[in-house]
C-alpha cells in the first residue's frame, strides 16, 4: 500500500463516491467485495489461530456482504463456522445478496447468538453505511460481546462507530482488530472511535490509487511528508538569523515560568534566537532563570508598537500564563500582521468578543496558529462547539475558515485545521503527553517554525508530531522539562 494512500482520510461519503467511481471504470464490485471479505478471513485466521469457532454477525448491507465472503473463506480453510444475521437475508441487494447465495451454511438471527469461551466474533453488522443510533436489540447484542471478553474483529469500522465523526451511534463494539478498505475514515482515528479500533488494518482491495486519491478530499492523518521541503534548514546547522527570531511574551512576577518553557521548547526545536518579552516587574525573575534566551523589557502597548518596527523578529507566542484582559487583547491586536501563536489566556482573553480578533486577523493579513483545548475552543467558537452533528473535524475546518486562523483543537486526538480547508488528524501523541506545562512546549515549538518562516498550517502540524514525538520518547513520568530535551529533529 502506497504510503500517501494510508496517510489520507476518506469520510464515508467519498468512499461511498470512491467505489461508484471504480464501477464506472469498469471494475468489478463483486471482486471487491471479495478481496474485502478475504482480506478479513486472512486476519482472522492469522490472529487466532487457536479460535474454537468463529462467529460471524453479519448486517443489512454491504458489510454485511464482506462477513459472508468472509464466513465463506473461514469454512473454506477448514475452521468452525456460525453465521448471525440482523434482518432478513432475503432482502439483501446486489453484491451482498450475491455473497449471501455464495453462503451455503446455516444462519441465525443475532438474538440467539451467546458467546461462549473460545469464540473470535467477526463483526459485520455496520460500516461505512451506519447513518443514524443502533436499534435496542444491536445496543444490547453489543453490550453482551463486550461483557464476554470474546475478541472481535470488525469488518471496515466496529460496529456503531460513525465513520465521519469516530462518534459511539448507541453502543460500539470494543475490537481487538479492525481491517478496513483502501484508506483509513475519520472514525478510525477520532475520539473515542479510536480507542475502540484495536490495531487497525488498511487493506488494498484493488480499486486503482488514482482513483481513491481523485476522490479523496483534504484530509490527512498527519505525517512528516506532509511538510517535506520546510524543514531542511532546520535540521542542517545554519546561521542563527535565518533560522528565526522567536518572541514570547512573559506574564506577571507570579507567572513566569509557562513563557520561559515556550522560550526554552522554541530553543530546542530550531529557532535561532528566542527573546523573551517581560514586563518590568518580572525583569529580574526571567532574567534570573535565562541563559540562552534573551530578556527584553517590554512593559505595554507603546513599547511594543516602537520593538516592532524590527522586522527581524520572526514569530511571536502570546498567552502562557500571561493573563487574561486588555493587555493580552491589545498585544494580540498589535500581531494580527505578523506571525503569530495565540495560546491558553491569549485566546481566552477573545472570549468576550471574539469577532474583534477575527476582524484584525482577516485585515491584517499575518500568520496565525491558536491552540485551544476544548474549553478554550468552546469560549471563542461557542456556536461551533455546540454543534452536536460536526465532528472535531469538521468543528476545526469551521473555526478556521471562521477565525481566518489555523487551529490547532488540542486533545488525545489532536486535529489541525486550515482556513482553506485542509485538516489533519495527530495520532502519534501518547497519553501521559497530557501534562503541565505540555501545551506551552507546542506553542514554543509552532512559534520555532513560524521564525524560520514555514507557512503556518505546516508549522502546526510538523510541530504537533514533533511534541507528540518527543512525548513518546521522554516516556510515562516525563515532566515539561523533559519533553523539551526529547524533541526530535525535524525530519
Ligand atoms: N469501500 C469499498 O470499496 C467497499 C466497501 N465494502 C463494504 O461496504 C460497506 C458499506 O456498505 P453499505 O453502504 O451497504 O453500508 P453498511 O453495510 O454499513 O450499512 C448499510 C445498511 O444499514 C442500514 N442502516 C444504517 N444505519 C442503521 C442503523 N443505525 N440501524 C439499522 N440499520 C441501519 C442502512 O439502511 C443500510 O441498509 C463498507 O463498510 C465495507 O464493509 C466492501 O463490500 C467492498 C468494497
Ligand atoms: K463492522
């Protein structure tokens, strides 16, 4: 399988699109249903060896059809088979019912399947076609497979996932294994789809590469290729100058320390100079604790109007531990037409008004990178984030287009969106990454790409795989400090 097709994230509806376009190519949809069904026999038999009987839950549709092929396969090699159905197999259609005629065992309905020791459940109940909440009689199936410990393995997505959002539709089977078809969706790798997946297959089913990749649209499971060509110079020692001058803004005599760990993270990741920018209160107290990174007195508004005249400061990180108010708003305001990373109380400083941001930002026409978590996002896109049907893609394509911003909407399941639409999802981050002084290590590391003058939805997303990187290598127990001695260079 071609790298850049696993890296692409197809929603249902382009899949749906995808196969019709393969059709009219002239390719067989029976033979990809086939390949599917076998490429699921293939895994099942090669990860349990040892099952007593393979029980196959097949549904409504076509993937119901793949669990036939694949029952089909199973009995083929020799393997106990039982085949539950939900619904009447007589009413199937097309390549499905085609799968079905070629099942020539015995077929239960679901409600009299009980688990026993021994069972491998191939489920083939629902995929990419699962468009509204499971019926009580599937809830309750699901419910009573995953109370009996019996592994599954699902066909395309676990049952009850929706493939666009990664939502639970009711209830979800929690698999040990999922083969899905030509491309991951979204709902592999969303929240909490993901952590029902188990480890997940992407298996080639035969429909040509161009045809996936024309109908695919703009989103990407992230991946350094993706910023291939904007790291170079990072990697390779260079003059300190080109390499950027990164600014972060320091908060109050009690606040320090969040700006210096982004100072001391955009270091690390390759920015040439990093100045930390003080008030005169706590001039002392961040001059005290630098070594590297440089102090500069900037108490307000005036002076930092009068310090940016000076084109040779890069990028800008506002908002760890900075403080919420009209100081924040006005330093943001002051940016708008420059590379900017607005983080924690910088963008909660917006939540009152966060048109004026929004405004400034469209008028200044700067690079702008935000990094909410949910609370965050919630405060300045309230509307958005009250949208039940979107998913955290589709809330972050929403936000940027909105903000003419690129997001960064934190979480396990990080999503980077694009104003112009493109959107990535993060899954290299581990969970003990979720820790104090974490977000600020990414805003010193967005603010480090910015500097050396990578467009902003790359400088995001190189950095948000940097820090998930650097998480995994300074393992369970890593401190702020640590993940900033653990970054990787940029690839
Ligand atoms: N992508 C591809 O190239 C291929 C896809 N195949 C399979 O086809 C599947 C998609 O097939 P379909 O589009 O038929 O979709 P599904 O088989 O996932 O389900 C569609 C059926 O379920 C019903 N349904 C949806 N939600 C329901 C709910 N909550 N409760 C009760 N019924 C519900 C629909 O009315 C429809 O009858 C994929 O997941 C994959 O397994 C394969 O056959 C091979 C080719
Ligand atoms: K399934």
């Amino acid at each position: 399988m071609r790298s850049d097709l696993q890296h692409l994230l197809i929603t249902p509806a382009e899949m749906t699109a995808i196969d019709r376009a393969a059709a009219q190519s002239g390719i067989d949809s029976f033979t990809l249903m086939r390949n599917a069904g076998l490429a699921v026999t293939a895994a099942a038999l090669r990860h349990f060896p040892d099952a007593r009987r393979f029980v196959v839950l097949c549904g409504p549709g076509n993937n119901g059809g793949d669990g036939y092929i694949a029952a089909r396969g199973l009995a083929e090699s020799g393997a106990d088979v039982a085949v539950f159905v939900l619904g009447d197999p007589a009413r199937l259609q097309g390549d499905a019912a085609r799968a079905w005629s070629d099942w020539s065992g015995p077929a239960a309905p679901i409600s009299a399947f009980e688990p026993q020791a021994g069972d491998v459940v191939i489920d083939a109940l629902f995929g990419a076609g699962l468009s509204r909440d499971l019926p009580d009689d599937v809830v309750h199936l699901i419910e009573r497979v995953n109370a009996s410990g019996v592994p599954v393995v699902a066909i395309d997505l676990p049952s009850g996932i929706d493939g666009r959002t990664g939502e639970i539709r009711g209830a979800a089977f929690a698999t040990r294994h999922t083969v899905t078809f030509m491309a991951p969706k979204p709902g592999h790798w969303l929240l909490p789809g993901r952590s029902l997946c188990g480890t997940l297959k992407v298996f080639d089913i035969g429909i040509p590469a161009r045809i996936v990749s024309a109908g695919a649209g703009s989103l990407r499971l992230n991946a350094p290729f993706l910023w291939a060509g904007w790291g170079g110079d990072l990697a390779a020692s260079t003059h300190k100058f080109k390499r950027g001058h990164l600014v972060v803004f320091s908060g109050d005599r009690q606040a320090t320390g969040a700006a210096r760990l982004s100072a001391a993270a955009g270091l690390a990741a390759g920015a040439g100079l990093v100045t930390v920018a003080t008030g005169k209160a706590a001039l002392g107290i961040n001059a005290s604790h630098l070594t590297a990174v440089m102090v500069k007195e900037i108490d307000g508004s005036r002076e930092l109007t009068k310090w940016l005249q000076d084109q040779r400061l890069g990028s800008f990180v506002l908002g760890p531990g900075f403080g919420i108010g009209k100081k924040a708003r006005d330093f943001a305001l002051a940016l708008c037409d420059r590379s900017l990373v607005l983080d924690a109380d910088g963008i909660t400083s917006f939540q009152t008004n966060p048109g004026e941001l929004f405004a400034a930002l469209a008028k200044g026409g700067g690079q702008m990178v935000m990094t909410p978590h949910d609370g965050e996002f919630a405060r300045l896109f309230p509307e958005i984030a009250g949208d039940d049907g979107l998913s955290k893609i589709e809330k972050a394509q929403a936000a940027a287009r909105a903000s003419h911003a690129v997001i960064v909407y934190k979480g396990a399941d990080t999503v980077v969106a694009a104003p112009d639409g493109r959107a990535v999802v993060n899954n290299n981050a581990p969970p003990w990454l979720a820790t104090a002084g974490s977000g600020d290590v990414l805003a010193g590391i967005v603010g480090a790409h910015l500097a050396k003058g990578m467009p902003a939805f790359e400088a995001a997303i190189a950095a948000v795989w940097r820090h998930g990187a650097a998480g995994a290598k300074a393992g369970p127990g890593l401190t702020a400090e640590t993940l900033i001695g653990a970054i990787p260079p940029i690839s």
